[in-house]
C-alpha cells in the first residue's frame, strides 16, 4: 500500500499563529551546513520536475560539517531527521542493500526501487501530494507535531500513533504546541550523481515558553554500476521495463499477535531465514510450487507454557507476489486424553492472501498439515533423516507430507 506525505489532521490555525508570535521573544537555534566546494556543481533547476532517473549507491555521504544536531536517538521524535543517508529511505520511506534505482516514466511520477527484494516497489504521484517539483529540486516536504513520535517514515505504527493523540491532549492542557517540518530536496549534479538539500525546523511552545530550531545541510549520492547484482543473484537490468529484485521472487509475510506469532520455516525442507522481532519485512523465496512449513509459537496464560506447531502445505507461488494469513492458524491442541509417542497429524484448510505491491489480488484455501512440537518432512523422494515408525501424512495432491500418526486413526 502506498503510503502518503504525514500531514497530521490534528494542526489548526491557532498553532501556527501562536507560535509565530510567541518565537518574536523565544530562544533560537539554527545550524546551516554549506555546499561543500569540493562537490560537483548541481544542474541549474527548473519549474519542472529534474530528471533524477538511473542507480545510484544507496549509502551516501554528508557534506563535512558540525552535525551534532544529529545526536538524538533516532527514531523517538516525528521527522526529525538523524543524518541518515540511505537513498532509498529518504526519497523512498524503504529499506535498500546496496543500490537504489529511480524512475521516471512520466512527469506525475517517481518510482522507487530497492536492492532488497523484501521491500515493495515504492510508487510516489506528483498529483497525490507525495512530491512536488519547482526551482528547488524534486521535493519531499512533511510536517507534525512536535511532540509526537514516530520517527520520519511516512506512517508510524499504530501504536505510537494512539500514544500521539493522547499526548496531544496533555500539551494542550499544558499550553506546550509546535510545529515540526522536515524538507527533503533533491537534484542532479553535473557529474550524474544526485544531492539532497535537508532542511529541518521546530518552532514550539512548551509550558508557555517558546523555542526553536532550524538545522540543513546536505548528501550526495553516487552513480552504480548499472551490472550491479541484487541479493536474488540475477541481474534485474536496468530500465522502465525490466524487472525489480522484489518482482522476481515470491514472498511471505509472518504474522505477529498477543499470543501467537506465524512465520516462514522452510521451502521445499530448506531453511528460511527470519528476523521475525528485528525486522518487520517479508520472507523470501523462489517463485514456483513449493512445499511450505510455518511455524507457529503459540502461548497460554493459564497453564503458563509455550505451544508449538507447524503447518505444511503446497503453495504455487507466483513472482511478484505476497502470501499471507488470513488469520492466525489454531495451535493443533490434541483432545484431553489423547497422547502418543509419534506426532499426531491433522488435517486443516488455510485461507492464504494474495497481494502484489500493497494490493489485494485474492484469496487461496489450501489442505494443510498440522501438527504439534517439532516435525520430520517426509519428502517426495524418501524418508526422513530422523526416520522413526509411523506413517507419512501427506495432503491431497502433494508429494510432500509430515510424519506421525493421523489423527483420524488415533
């Protein structure tokens, strides 16, 4: 889903007049980094959007300079900017590896393409206010209160959005406001690298009491190599028409609860590697039909013990695509009584999402396997490497199968 510029309903007139006119008596801060000279000079600007289009290095490099106001933990407060000099999460709000890739196939448009194939193709619109073009360059202007939190993404979670509406309402009782900007601008340079001018500005009052702050400087951006290889291995091209790294593989999203948290385990009996609590982006894998396990760490209050199943189904996966759950799967509890000492196998249907870049694009049930504890795959071609007796369980059309003991037959 494409996400839009963070500009917070919640900033009436007043705020902007009372700040105005309390900052006439209030202390001042400003930081300004100039251009460095030893940079290339940039591309005289134009009313009209600057052709920024090609790859570039995604790390860039600040313009040399006393950048303490970069200081602050990052993340805590709304747009405020901490040097970061990722490409493509300053003109992008996404994640990159090594090369960001921008383009431009009309005047309303800029596309974002990351290195990273977990992240989705970032499509901005002109005329959907996600940036605007003028004399300054390609622009990303974003405004939020001061005293709320959220880092400088488009959308902070929600989370931390409820927490900001409720500390709206304590700062109002309080006489603190604020306004907090945040302006991204970028142009080419004469020698095809790109440049961003950032300008960040604070103007609050807290508890009666104005303030302000206003920091800028600059990062620039080298060309890559357009041969660069993505973390796919393959080379994606480089053009209007040739694929992105996150449209030639197939993707899942885990799911996290209260409870229970559901994520990729293995493809076709071969690990999947997850930072299910560090990163929130999708799994990868490769496109085409697939034996899928999840895993799923489930837990209860009362008894107080952790439960762990895993669900195994055949998957046609399409590249380009975005599979996820429905809803969160059951753990696969056996009835009170029944215990064994081979896996008790079960039979469930599992409704999957569809979704290609944000979109919804359908809904697939699939027979799958449930089972408790740890499981032994039964794979198309013999038994498992920890064989024990038992029988493997297998869903219709699938040549895969988990072993233990069908709870049909128990």
């Amino acid at each position: 889903m494409r996400a839009r510029p963070a500009n917070p309903p919640f900033q009436p007139l007043a705020v902007y007049v009372l700040v105005a006119g309390s900052l006439a008596t209030g202390c001042v801060s400003h930081t300004r980094i100039a251009y460095p000279d030893s940079w290339p000079a940039l591309v005289p600007a134009t009313a009209e959007c600057p052709n920024i289009a090609g790859r570039y290095v995604n790390l860039g490099s600040l313009a040399p300079g006393d950048h303490s106001f970069c200081h602050e933990t990052k993340g805590r407060k709304r747009l405020s900017w901490h040097c970061d000099v990722d490409l493509a999460y300053n003109i992008g709000d996404i994640g990159s590896g090594n090369w960001v890739e921008l383009r431009q196939p009309d005047a309303d448009t800029l596309v974002v393409i990351s290195t990273d194939p977990r992240e989705d193709v970032r499509t901005w619109h002109r005329s959907a206010g996600d940036f605007s073009c003028g004399t300054g360059g390609l622009r990303r202007h974003q405004h939020a209160n001061s005293y709320s939190l959220g880092g400088d993404e488009a959308h902070p979670d929600s989370s931390i959005t409820e927490f900001n509406t409720a500390a709206g309402a304590f700062n109002a009782a309080t006489a603190s406001t604020g306004l907090r900007t945040l302006t991204r601008s970028f142009n080419p340079a004469a020698d095809g690298s790109l440049v961003m001018s950032v300008i960040m500005e604070d103007a609050r009052v807290e508890f009666g009491f104005p303030s302000s702050e206003k920091d800028s400087t600059f990062v620039r951006w080298e060309r890559a190599p357009l041969d660069t290889v993505g973390p796919t291995g393959a080379e994606t091209g480089h053009g209007p028409n040739q694929p992105a790294p996150a449209e030639l593989v197939a993707r899942f999203q885990f799911r996290r609860g209260w409870f229970t948290d559901t994520s990729l385990s293995t493809v076709d009996g071969r690990l999947v590697e997850t930072h299910l609590f560090t990163n929130p982006l999708p799994q990868v894998f490769p496109a085409g039909k697939h034996w899928i396990v999840l895993d799923v760490k489930g837990g209860s209050l009362i008894p107080p013990m952790d439960r762990y199943a895993n669900y195994g189904f055949m998957l046609e996966a399409v590249a380009g695509h975005t599979y996820s759950l429905s809803e969160q799967p059951g753990t696969c509890y056996p009835p009170k009584g029944k215990g064994h000492l081979l896996p008790i196998i079960y039979r469930r249907k599992l409704t999957i999402l569809d979704g290609v870049m944000g979109r919804s694009v359908g809904r697939l049930v699939v027979d799958a396997l449930c089972t408790l504890g740890p499981v032994s795959l039964c794979p198309p071609d013999g038994l498992p490497s920890d064989f024990e007796p038992g029988t493997c369980v297998k869903p219709e059309d699938s040549e895969w199968g988990f072993w233990g003991v069908e709870a049909s037959k128990h």
